[in-house]
C-alpha cells in the first residue's frame, strides 16, 4: 500500500542516517568539503522554500525537500557519479517506506541531475534541488583548520561569511546574495570554481519560471 512520505520518515530511516555520515566522513578523507547533516537538511529547506515562495503544491514542497535531504547519499560508495549512485540509494529507500512510484521518479530524477558534470532541470524538484544545493557555499563547511592547507575550495568557502537564497515571488526573481572577506579569497576565485554552478542554478530559475541574480557584497554580478 502507498503512504504520504514525509521528510521526518525519511531523516528517521536508519540507512539514511549512516550512509550520510558515513559519505561524510569519506569525503572528509578526500579533502572536500562537508557534506554532513548540516548540508542535507539545509538543502532540503531550501529546496522546500523554493517551491513554496513560488506557489508550488505542498506535495511537491515536500518531495523537493526529500530530495534535498537525500541527494549526497551516493558519496557512501562514491564521489564519482554520486548523484547517480544516490538516486538508486533513494529508490530503495523510498519503496521502503511506501511511497508510490510516480513520486519516487521524480526524487530519483532530481537526485541523479544534481552534478555539475551532467545535470539538468528535469522538472520542478530537479530544479529546486539544483538551486539549494549550489547555493549552500560558507565557511563552516571547511574542514580544515590550518590555513596553510587550504586549496581554492577551501579559501572561497572560508570567504563567504554570510550566503542566502532570496526567492521574490512578485518579481520572479531567485537572488542568491553573499558577503565574501576579500582579503581571504577574490570574487574571482569564486567564479573560477563556481562558474558551472551559477550557469546551473540559471538554467534552473529559469526552468521555474523566474529569474537569477548572483548578489556579492552588494554589488550585482549576475
């Protein structure tokens, strides 16, 4: 029998809980970024945002926010094709917990177009979760304590010490604003590194309808 999955059952789901925190402490190995339960649930309210501010139906708010929470699961196996790998993770973790095929389709579909490498709005949950996830730069998600250590990764998340995802449903604008320390990393840097996801979040605002603005230290780039 089909079930309403909601986020709580998802986050509760035991699986879930180690393949994050495990994908986690492997990418900390590789020297990423975090990727931990900060990042998860924060995409997965972002994602939901999006979808709400723009008028969505609750239901969709809700798979957007599956979605976002779900979406880094395959960097249990790994980094590489994660987004594929965590679509199939989520297949089987959703059909656990009941919920119907057409809605598991469309998380699956959002989660395997997330990466920059190859993904693509697909639909209304694929571009929401685009749009939250790549929006999720800051400095608490540098590992790294030594400065000295740091590559271009590290300097540009240390930069941003202040990020948010401004949806205005009225004009139909999606802003992402940061306030970045020069003196840590150039504007320029953050461009280097992160050119393929602000095209990425375009394509999404638009797919949704509205448009997308890059905001730093109040000066509009984008």
């Amino acid at each position: 029998m089909e079930k309403t999955v909601m986020l709580t059952d998802v986050q509760a789901h035991p699986m879930v809980k180690t393949f994050i925190e495990y994908g986690n402490q492997h990418l900390g190995a590789m020297g990423y970024t975090e990727h931990s339960f900060r990042h998860a649930t924060l995409t997965a309210n972002i994602a939901s945002n999006i979808l709400n501010r723009l008028g969505h139906s609750e239901r969709d708010s809700q798979l957007a926010s599956i979605a976002g929470y779900l979406h880094d699961i395959g960097n249990v196996v790994s980094r590489y094709n994660h987004g594929q790998t965590g679509a199939w993770l989520a297949k089987e973790v959703l059909r656990e917990l009941g919920m119907g095929w057409e809605e598991i389709a469309l998380v699956m579909s959002a989660i395997g177009n997330h990466e920059e490498e190859y993904g693509e709005s697909v639909n209304n949950i694929a571009a929401a979760l685009i749009l939250a996830d790549k929006s999720d730069v800051h400095h608490s998600r540098v590992r790294h304590k030594d400065i000295a250590l740091f590559d271009i990764h590290d300097r540009v998340n240390s930069a941003v010490q202040h990020s948010f995802l401004r949806v205005n449903e009225e004009e139909k604008t999606i802003t992402l604003e940061l306030t970045i320390d020069t003196a840590m990393s150039g504007v320029m840097e953050y461009f280097e590194i992160f050119l393929t996801r602000m095209i990425m979040c375009r394509r999404a605002a638009d797919f949704l309808g509205t448009r997308f603005s890059l905001v730093v230290n109040d000066s509009k780039l984008l």
